[in-house]
C-alpha cells in the first residue's frame, strides 16, 4: 500500500491543511511517484487497466461545456469483472457514501482542479492503478495563488457479496499538501509531483 504523510481526508474535507506542507514529503511524494506513469486520456471512452489484471478497463472523460472559461471534464470510472461492467465509486462528501464522477475546475486564468490516472511501475505490473486528485482552494480568485493538496486513492476489490458494499472501490490511500501555494494545479502537479498532462487529441 501507497503511504504518505501529510495530513488526512475524512468525508472528502481536510483536516490539519492550513498551508504547505514541508519539503520533505513533497521531496518522498515525488520520489515514490517517479516511476508512475501518467495515463493518456482523451474525451470519450479511454481503456486502462484499472485493476492490474491484465484486462482493459475503461475511463470514460465528457466535457462539460459552460461556453465560457469554466467548461470542465467529468471522469468516470468502470472496471470490467466477471462479464460484468462495474461502476467503480470514491469516497462521498457530505455524508454520502459514495460518488461515481470527478470534476475538473477550470477558469480563464488557472485550472484550480484536475486529476491523473497513474500505471503502476513495471516491477509491479499485476498492482491497481492510482487516482491523484489535485485541489487549489479557491482563494480570493481564481487567478490567486493558494495552498494545493493532493489525494491518492488506490482501486480496491470489496469483500465477496458482501451486502451494500461494492464490487470495486477506490479508497484514499494518503494526502499530500504541497510545499507552496500555486495559481494553476497543472503547474503543481508537474513541479511537485514531476506529474505532466494526460490529455491527448481525438
């Protein structure tokens, strides 16, 4: 299991993230991450393999048009088991235990929210893959810098037939604060974590 240190995620809310988070953990994030390999995606249905068996899974990506500078990218995800196509949900906010969709945030001057979906190293080729949300707070605008965080989450499989549980979940692995606030998460994601664009043209 993926394990950094820098703070925690309870019901999809911060705790102890007043600001950046020391240069060492972004320094054993970076590191540990190094060998990861960013997934391309592009808008449509995307096959990964999500579960590290060998099978291609899908990452569907649709665009939410606003017709102005905050139209964003919706992400779902779907893990192919047993003939069976599974929706693979995160941990809830608000009380609710789970949601199916994550949401970029974009604005004219700075992205504030994005994702990457990680391949494991070659040494483990059989592990599931990693989902790193990049979080900017909103601060006084969107062209402001602010504190970012990042949060892992590993796919995970659930207990057999176990009731009200699904098949196939994602679970936070850990939470990594960055050194210093930024204006655009895509600049944090290359700088902190040496993580670059997924996107591809279709």
């Amino acid at each position: 299991m993926l394990l950094l240190t820098g703070g925690l995620l309870v019901g999809g809310l911060w705790l102890g993230w007043a600001g950046s988070g020391p240069p060492a953990v972004a320094q054993r994030g970076r590191a540990l991450l190094a060998a990861w390999r960013v997934v391309p995606l592009g808008n449509g249905p995307n096959e990964v393999d999500l579960d590290g068996d060998g099978a291609a899974d899908l990452v569907f990506m649709a665009r939410r048009e606003n017709y102005n500078a905050h139209s964003h990218n919706i992400f779902l995800f779907f893990v192919f088991a047993g003939g069976t196509w599974h929706a693979v949900p995160f941990p809830g906010l608000d009380g609710h235990p789970e949601k199916y969709a994550l949401g970029t945030v974009s604005g004219a001057d700075c992205d504030l929210r994005d994702i990457r979906v990680l391949r494991p190293p070659e040494s483990v080729p059989d592990s599931a893959a990693l989902v790193v949300v990049g979080q900017r707070k909103t601060g006084a605008s969107y062209g402001d810098s602010a504190p970012v965080a990042f949060t892992l989450y590993r796919l995970r499989v659930g207990r057999a037939a176990e009731p009200g549980e699904p098949p196939f979940f994602f679970e936070m692995a850990d939470f990594l604060p960055a050194t210093r606030p930024y204006c655009d998460i895509q600049t944090a994601f290359a700088t902190e974590l040496g993580l670059g664009s997924y996107e591809t043209p279709r």
